[in-house]
C-alpha cells in the first residue's frame, strides 16, 4: 500500500505539548512517521503512512485536549 501524508493545523504551541502529544499519536499508530513543525505559523502536525484516517488523528488529538484541523 502506498504511503500517504496527511497535515494538520494544530493550536499546540510549546514542545512539552508537542513531545506528549508525539507519544501518544506514536503508540496508538507505531507504524506511521509523525512529526510536529512549531516554527509554522499554522503549529503544523505532519503524519506519514499507509491508509493514514485524519478521523483517527483528530479524535486523538481532540482528546488530549488540542485542536486539529486537515490542512488543505
């Protein structure tokens, strides 16, 4: 299956939140490539991966308390 890469504004601000948030997206999908680009105005979330569900990762994300938007 071919890899897909889905991005993602984010209002996460600080590396502390970025490091936590890391964790638990990297444990609940150890198979993808998933980093954060705090320097972007728009607090980027890049996730790379076969069969990536921005569902999945918003819901995640929304859970820990952070907003995350498919960046068009």
């Amino acid at each position: 299956m071919e890899a897909m890469v889905e991005v993602f504004k984010t209002n996460v601000r600080g590396k502390r939140q970025a490091r936590t948030l890391l964790n638990i997206l990297s444990e609940r999908f150890p198979l993808f490539k998933i980093n954060f680009d705090l320097e972007d105005c728009d607090k980027i979330l890049r996730v790379e991966g076969s069969n990536v569900r921005h569902e999945k990762i918003a819901e995640l994300v929304a859970e820990s308390g952070y907003c995350c938007d498919v960046l068009e």
